[in-house]
C-alpha cells in the first residue's frame, strides 16, 4: 500500500494504479465502496487517533490515470485448449477471469442478468458507485476475451458439467434476502426486500417510494436502502435498530452520510407487527427496549406505533443453492452451505470452485477479489495436473533505500496533517437524480495531505548488531523513543524499561543479539516507528539501513510476480 | 546535515515534568556535527538534566568557544539565552554575564581544544573565581573541527588516524582542577548517560564552579584502534570510581547503599548528592584523598564520577561581595551614578 501512496504523491496516478490493480484489480470501484479492512490496521492511526484515508486515495489514482491498455497483459490469441465456466459474473467470477485469460484459457461467464458485475451493480447504488467507473473496470476484463452470456441463469449444475469443462467456478454470491416473518406480512405490497427492492431501483423497475418509510435493520444494506430511499421521494425515512448505537453492523462513515441526508436511526427498537389495514399499510408496531450496560440482554418497557408508507426489510442475505443437485459429490452442510477449502476454494467434487459471497456468506468486494485470485491458481493447477493443494509461496525482497549520505528513496518527513476530510455534493443539489455522485474526491491539496500522512511502514529499519559502537545516537534522535540499548530480558519486563514504555502488547519488540562492547542489546519499539530514518541517518557505521520490504504475492501462473515487477519502476 | 528536521511525531506516552513541558521542549536544532559524534550524546544528557530539573528555558545561558563542541549549545534549549565567544574565551563571558545576572543558570560547553589550549588561562581563572557555572568539557584527544590535530589531552602513545604516536604529555583537566580548588569535579563518558545525567544535575545545582569532563570519541579523527580517547577504549579502560545520585531537596533518599560504602553530601540549595558507590575510606569532599586515589589508579584507566565536591566555598559574588540584586535589576542611576560621582571617587585617591 505504501507503494502505491509514495507514487500518487509523485503524481504517478497510472503506476499507482497498476499496482493497485494487481492486487485488488478494481481500484476506482473499491476506492469509492471499500470496506476499508485495512485502516484500522493503519499504523498512523496510534499516531494522530485516524488512519491514513487509504481507500479515498485509490480513488485518486484511479480518477487521474491516464491510459493503462498497454499495461495490461497480454492476452494470447491461442487458446491453452482448456475451458473454464464461471457463474454469476459479480467481483469474484470477473478476478478469475482477470487471471486466467492472460493464461490462454477459454473462460466463459453465465449470468443471470442482463448486464455485468453482481451486487456492485444491482445493489450498490450509482450515488456512492457511478455507472461509468463500474462499466469501465468491469469492462477492462470483459475486453480481455470474455464469453459472457447474459440472461443465463444456470438453473442446473449437471447440465453445466454436462457440457465437459475442464474447471466450474460458482460465484452466484449470496442473493436472498432475510425475510421477517411478522403478523401482517403477506398483506400488503408495500413491503419490500431490501436487496431486491435495490435491485428493482438500479434496474430501473422502481422510481418512487411513500413518504415515510421505516428500513428494518441498521447494516451498510439499511443504509443504502435509506439513502435510496431519500432520493425516491421519501421525507421522514427511520432506520430501526434493536440495538444501541455501538452495536450497528453498518460502518460509521455510511452511518455518518445517512444522518447527514436527515435519515433519522431509532435505536431499542425491536419490530412486532406490520399494521394493514384493508390491505393498505399503515405503519408498524415496536416494542421499545432497555438494554444491560454491554447490550446482551434487554427489557421490553412500552409498544409505540409508528406510520409509514412503505416498510423496507434489511436485516441480511442468505445463500441458497437451489440449481446445485445433491448428487453431484458436492457437500454442503445442514445449513445448505457448501463445503469448501479454506486454501483451495475446492468444493468436495474436483474441479469445482466457490469464492466470494456464496463460499461461506456475505462479506464484501474485497473479500471476493481475494477470492477470485486464489480460485484462479486452483484452477490453474487443477487443469495443468498439478494438485490444488501444491500452492506457489508468498516471497519477499529487502532492498535498502539508500541513496547517499542523508539521501533516500522515499519521502522519509513526517506531515503533521489531520486526516482529510472527503467533501460532499451540497444536499440542495444531491438529490435531484438519483446517480449524483455524493462525494467529490479529494482534491490536489488534500491528496498531497493525505498521501503525506502514509508512514511508509513497508520500508523497515534492519540492524546489523555487529557493526554498533553503541554511541547512542539513534536512541538519541528518535523523535517517537523507539529505541533503546539495555540488557537483555524476558519480554513482559524488558517492555517496561524502554525510552519509552511499549504497551502495544500487538507489536512484537525487537531486541537484538549481544552488542560487541557491552553485550547490551539493541531493542526495538516498532509501535508508533515513523519510519523518519533518522535512526540510520545518525548511525556512523551503518548498523542501521532503512530497507524496503516487498511481499510477493503469487497470482495463477505468474508465481512471485506481484509489485515486485512495478518496484523497479519507481527506484529508478 | 541530516535530511530532515526531528519530526514532531512524539510518543503517546511522552511525560511532562512539573513545567508541562516535554523533553522535546528541551531540544535545540538540528546536530550538524558527525553521526555518532559523542557531543551529540552530551546534548541529549543535558537535555534530559535539565527536563528532570524542571529548568525554566529563560533562566539558563549557554555560552562557549570555538570547536565541535563549541557549537554544541545550538543544538540544545532552544529557548535559553546563548552566546558563542572567541577561541578559548567562553569564560570571560560568563564571568561578565554572570557579574550581571547571578539569577541564570549558566551552562559553558568547551572542549579539550579551546579548554587546554588556548583557553586554558581562562579556564584556570574562572575556577580560581569559583564562577558559578557548569563547565561541560567535551574531550575527545583531537581537535575534531580543525580535523584531527592531537590536542592537549592525547595520552602519551596514543595514535593518530595515520598511526603517529603522540609523544607530549597530557594536560588531565580533573588533576589541574583539583590543584586549583575547584569546588565541583567530575569525569564521565558520552556513552553513559546512566552516570552522566546524575553528575549533570548536581553540576547544574552546584553553587559555583562546576567542571564535568566529559570523554567523548571523535568518530572521525579519533576513534580507531590505538587511540585512548575512542568508545571501545573507554569502555574497556573506565573505572567508575563513584555513582552519584542527585536527589531533589526534601526528598527522601531511596539509593540502595552498597556494601563499598555511602555518603551523602547536601548541596546549597537543599538537595543532596548521595554517593551509593564509592570505594573503601574515599571521601569525596576531601581534596587529599581524592588525588592521592587518583595517584594510586593504573595509568590507563578512565577515573569516572564525582570525584570532588565542596557545596560551601564561596563564589564569585560571595568573594566580590557584589550586589544581591542582579546588575540588570538596578536601576540606571545606581548603575552609573553620574560624573561628580565618579569626581568624588577619585578624589579619594588623589
Ligand atoms: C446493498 C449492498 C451494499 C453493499 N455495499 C458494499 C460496499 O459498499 N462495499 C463492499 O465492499 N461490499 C458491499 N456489498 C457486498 C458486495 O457487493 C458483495 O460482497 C460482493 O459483490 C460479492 O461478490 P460475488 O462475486 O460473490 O457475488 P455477487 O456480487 O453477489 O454477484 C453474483 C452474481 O451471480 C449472478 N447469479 C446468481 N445466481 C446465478 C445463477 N444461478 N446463474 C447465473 N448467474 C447467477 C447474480 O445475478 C450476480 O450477478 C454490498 C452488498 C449489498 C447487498
Ligand atoms: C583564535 C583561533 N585559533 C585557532 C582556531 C582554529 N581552531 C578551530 S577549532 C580548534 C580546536 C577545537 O578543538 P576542541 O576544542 O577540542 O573541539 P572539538 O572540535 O574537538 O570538539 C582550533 C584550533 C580558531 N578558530 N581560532
Ligand atoms: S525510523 Fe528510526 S528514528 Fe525514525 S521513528 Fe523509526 S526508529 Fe525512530
Ligand atoms: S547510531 Fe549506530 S552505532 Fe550508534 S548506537 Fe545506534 S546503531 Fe549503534
Ligand atoms: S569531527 Fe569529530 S568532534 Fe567533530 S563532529 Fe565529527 S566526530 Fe564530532
Ligand atoms: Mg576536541
């Protein structure tokens, strides 16, 4: 990631999403819709209390790149002679097609509906995703001789092995949503589920809703239905949770943007019955609760009734496998999940695969594109005769990044600056169409602030204890008191005396061998380390280096390639 | 020249002392000496003394004279008063500040060069004065700043970068201190700021000269085998004579005492340097038996510690019987009297 955030601040927008790209292959989409896994493990957030707002940025890149046709691979005109059908064409299917088509094989994609790309399309709605940045990397892999075919539901397995593919990858995600079976359910068609009624709006099928409506749960789905919701003509939208604030599944940057847009969330209260009335729906009643201090146990204290036009249901999706025979040596559980490898995404019949959502349940885009890779390197050995199991190692390069006397290869300064925040489209304007895009991107001061604040945690400090003549002067410099020569001791007590104390019982300290003049050891407190590369700058004998760290990430048929490839680029 | 500033970045658990202020707030700007240079390691001593003490940035002055050494006082308290002097003239300068204000704290750094050389007669009359001053002496054999000449204080023997013996005879700062009446000696190590920082807050403390010779490799001129001013020499040569502790006035003393004996010695202004280590019948207060131990240690060895303390002498002002009132709080007419003032002191000696 640093990589990637050391060449946007260069300017290097298409580098920085090549390398983005490789790994997570949709930069511009997950750069707006990302989960955001990786900031809490963002390093500057012990620093200044908010990570670097790494997923913004990969919008960035993504937004400012130039042409990347030439960077792509090369797709071979001749086929390997082996075909591969993927079904479903959401996030998982199109990485292995991604990955498998620079190989030579004949990948082909059943898709139920009529255009690409799974939930990202029929569900994420086009004010936080625009059509034309999903249209544009999902194109970028259908481009690469794709044979999707559209409106294909594959409504039997057998039928589809029937027809003598070399490898099957399911990755028809988790499509039905919760139903919530309370008195007054079936009498009415005002209530909707969420997933479906999201897939009714993006496909155009619905264009206005009541104006007040209530969204049964409080996940990133009641979130978007909200929001949708909000555009559709609904005035006095609520979003009911059971639970208290602290307990929301939703992220609180999504709930963040729905309260922004006057989205009211009532919390403690827990949904009893659909009020109909002659067939036409009134409201609905709740029962309000009182919760112990850690939220695991609650009081029902009254029922309220609350009026509404239209009732939407978002309280989570399930798989359902109803077009898989039981007869085929595939697995599945008493849940009707499938067995699947946690290494392999090999299901109990050989040759075929699971990833993304229908694997193990709903997760996210991210999750589906790791997915994706690893299904593709099975693939790939299952069709070259190679076991599944025989996956190609993760490597790893240190280089040192120095250049000269005080000299590096990276912008070693610490920026003071906050996290950035992401403006919005004003809410006068926001609302007059449906796929108005909410936030604007960072603009070029903000993303030289934001890119500034990265603390270039791949590149590591390295000892070579031999060299030391415990002069001090790294333990000296060290703006954060990460160092410190002492006697060797048992961890849990050499952590208390330190420069400073380590209490990130996370971090591992460091401690190194004998120093030669006084056999005290050099420890290292890596938990707030800057990477400033002062340490190394002050050290006379180079007993300190500041060396970057490249992970190798093998991807199907090109075994330890990853960023290594484009780190050369950036040295020179 | 580092390539940055010291980020601001700090630790989330960086302390404050009973100012509110950081450690960071004792820091200067950026070293331009050598990496590894022992005087940067003096700095980050006396900026962790003077954090400890509570130092207020505006009551200290640092002054010194010409060398690496000299130019150490930038790269400490920013906000204190400084003054960089002549060659070997710093304590002239601190003589006359200190004629003006006797309310500063003032901090000399010096080193074998412009102390031994060619400030040695300054040196020499500012003990006699007993000026009330820490004299940090930054001794490393060499002249680092002029490149590596052997100074004053290289040991017979001891080798150039180019392997030429030194053939002339050491000038010990400790010995020429203890022979003068110094009121305050004491030798240390760049390396270990564990003795260091104690001896630097009793100096800090001391009401009157206060001399801390400070050995501190050169690790460009003078820090190869064969020279006896380099860390692994020190290292391996060092004889902590004593371990002192400073103790702040009204607190207890908590010091393990060790079985080579203790002793305690109450400073001025209230607190007590406590001696939790010191060798059998060595008694740091007199001069006779500190120089007669001196005398009866191996020649090579590297004697560390408070070696001498005398907290009572009487100081420059005591001597001088100069005004209790700083000169810079008078007012200007009792500063300067005018002209028939001075018509009428002369007449005294007509
Ligand atoms: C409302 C909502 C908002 C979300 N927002 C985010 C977000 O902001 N960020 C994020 O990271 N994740 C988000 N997610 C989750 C994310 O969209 C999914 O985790 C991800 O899309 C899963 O990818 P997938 O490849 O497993 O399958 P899916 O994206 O679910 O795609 C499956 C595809 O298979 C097709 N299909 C299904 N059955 C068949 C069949 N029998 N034959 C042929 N085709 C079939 C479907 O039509 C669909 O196109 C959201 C989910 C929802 C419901
Ligand atoms: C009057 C005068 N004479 C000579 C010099 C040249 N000179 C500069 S620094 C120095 C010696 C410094 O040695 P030391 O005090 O030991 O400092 P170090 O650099 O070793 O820390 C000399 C002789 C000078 N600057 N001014
Ligand atoms: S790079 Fe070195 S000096 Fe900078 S914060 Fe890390 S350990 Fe400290
Ligand atoms: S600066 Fe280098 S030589 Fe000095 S203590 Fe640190 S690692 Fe050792
Ligand atoms: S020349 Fe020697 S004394 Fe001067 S800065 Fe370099 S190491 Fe220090
Ligand atoms: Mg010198």
């Amino acid at each position: 990631m640093p990589q990637y955030i050391r060449l946007i601040a260069q300017g290097k927008y298409t580098d920085a999403y090549m390398v983005n790209r490789e790994s997570n292959v949709f930069p511009a989409i997950l750069g707006r819709t990302c989960d955001r896994p990786c900031e809490p493990a963002c390093r500057r957030g012990r620093l200044d209390g908010a990570p670097v707002a790494i997923c913004r940025l990969k919008r960035v890149a993504a937004d400012l790149k130039g042409d990347i046709s030439h960077l792509l691979p090369k797709i071979p005109t001749e086929s390997n002679g082996k075909r591969v059908a993927l079904i479903g064409a959401g996030p998982s299917s199109l990485t292995v097609a991604n990955d498998l088509r620079p190989l030579g094989y004949e990948v082909t994609i059943f898709e139920k509906q009529n255009k690409p790309g799974g939930l990202m399309r029929s569900n994420i709605p086009s004010f936080r995703l625009p059509e034309k940045v999903l249209d544009d990397e999902v194109g970028t892999i259908l481009d690469m001789g794709v044979d999707i075919r559209y409106n294909s539901p594959v409504s039997s397995l057998q039928g589809l092995l029937n027809d003598k593919y070399d490898a099957v990858f399911v990755g028809t995600g988790a499509p039905r949503g919760k139903e919530l079976d309370l008195p007054g359910r079936k009498d009415t068609d005002r209530i909707h589920i969420g997933i479906d009624w999201l897939e009714s709006v993006a496909f155009g099928h619905i264009d206005k809703i009541g104006e007040r409506v209530l969204i049964i749960g409080v996940g990133n789905t009641a979130m978007d239905c909200c929001r949708s919701s909000r555009r559709l003509g609904g005035k006095d939208i609520k979003v009911m949770a059971r639970r208290p604030r602290g307990y929301f599944k939703a992220s609180p940057w999504e709930l963040d943007d729905a309260e922004e847009e006057g989205i009211d969330i009532v919390i403690n209260h827990a949904p009893k019955r659909f009020v109909v009335e002659n067939g036409v729906l009134k409201g609905m009643e709740f029962e309000r609760l009182e919760w112990d201090a850690e939220a695991k146990k609650s009081r029902v204290i009254d029922e309220v009734f609350l009026p509404a036009d239209d009732v939407i249901l978002a309280i989570g999706q399930e798989n359902a496998f109803p077009w898989i025979e039981r007869d085929l040596g595939i697995e599945f559980d008493k849940w009707g999940m499938p067995t699947v490898d946690k290494a392999t995404f090999q299901s109990t019949r050989p040759g075929v695969f699971f990833g993304g959502d229908a694997a193990w349940g709903p997760k996210n885009i991210i999750w589906a594109v790791a997915h994706g890779h690893q299904a593709a390197i099975s693939i790939h050995n299952h069709c070259q005769g190679v076991p599944v199991t025989d996956r190609p190692k993760q490597g790893s390069n240190l280089v040192s990044q120095k250049m000269g006397i005080s000299e590096w290869s990276y912008h070693n300064d610490y920026n003071p600056s906050k996290r950035q925040k992401m403006q919005h489209v004003e809410l006068t304007k926001r609302f007059q169409q449906l796929n108005i895009e909410v936030e604007l991107g960072f603009d070029p001061e903000q993303t030289a602030r934001e890119v500034q604040r990265c603390l270039n945690c791949d590149i590591e400090t390295v000892f070579v204890e031999k060299r030391c003549i415990e002069c001090d002067a790294c333990v000296d410099i060290c703006p954060v008191q990460c160092l410190t020569i002492t006697r060797d001791g048992e961890e849990s007590e050499l952590r208390t005396r330190l420069s400073a104390p380590a209490t990130n019982l996370e971090q591992a300290i460091y401690a190194s061998n004998p120093l030669p003049q006084t056999g005290r050891a050099m420890v290292k407190d890596e938990d707030v380390c800057v990477h400033c590369g002062l340490c190394a700058e002050r050290c006379p004998t180079a007993a300190w280096d500041m060396q970057k760290f490249d992970l190798l990430i093998p991807y199907a048929g090109a075994p330890n390639s990853g960023v290594s490839c484009t780190t050369s680029s950036v040295l020179a | 020249m580092p390539s940055i500033a010291k980020p601001i970045a700090t630790h989330p658990t960086l302390q404050r002392n009973a100012l509110g202020l950081t450690i960071r707030d004792y820091e200067g700007s950026m070293s331009t000496l050598c990496a590894g240079c022992g005087h940067d390691s003096i700095t980050a001593a006396i900026i962790r003394a003077l954090w400890e003490l509570d130092t207020q940035p505006h009551m200290v002055a640092k002054l010194s004279g010409i060398g690496c050494s000299s130019k150490t006082p930038t790269y400490f308290l920013s906000g204190a008063h400084g003054f960089n002097s002549a060659h070997g003239r710093m304590p002239a300068i601190v003589t006359g500040a200190g004629a003006a204000d006797r309310d500063l704290l003032y901090i000399g750094v010096s080193g074998d060069g412009d102390s031994l050389s060619i400030g040695l007669g300054q040196m020499c009359h500012a003990i006699r004065r007993n000026i009330r001053m820490a004299y940090i002496l930054e001794n490393n054999g060499v002249y680092g700043l002029t490149k590596g000449q052997f100074s004053a204080s290289s040991d017979i023997g001891s080798k150039s970068k180019r392997g030429e013996p030194n053939r002339m005879a050491p000038i010990d700062p400790v010995r020429l201190a203890l022979s003068l009446g110094a009121t305050f000696i004491a030798r240390s190590f760049s390396g270990d700021k564990e003795q260091l920082v104690p001896i630097l807050k009793a100096a800090f403390t001391h009401r009157g000269f206060a001399l801390v010779d400070v050995v501190s490799p050169c690790v460009t001129f003078n820090d190869h085998e064969g020279s006896t001013k380099s860390y692994k020499h020190t290292r391996k040569n060092t004889l902590r004579a004593t371990q002192a502790d400073w103790v702040p006035p009204q607190s207890e003393i908590l010091a393990q005492i060790s079985k080579s004996g203790t002793t305690s010695v109450a400073m001025h202004d209230g607190s007590v340097v406590h001696f939790s280590t010191v060798p059998k019948d060595y008694d740091p207060t007199d001069r006779r038996k500190v120089a007669a131990y001196l005398d009866d240690q191996p020649a090579n060895a590297v004697v560390t510690g408070l070696l001498y303390i005398d907290p009572n002498a009487p100081d420059m002002h005591e001597l001088g019987q100069s005004s209790p009132t700083p000169l810079r709080d008078l007012a200007y007419e009792k500063l300067c009297p005018g002209s028939a003032e001075l018509e009428r002191m002369q007449e005294e000696f007509r």
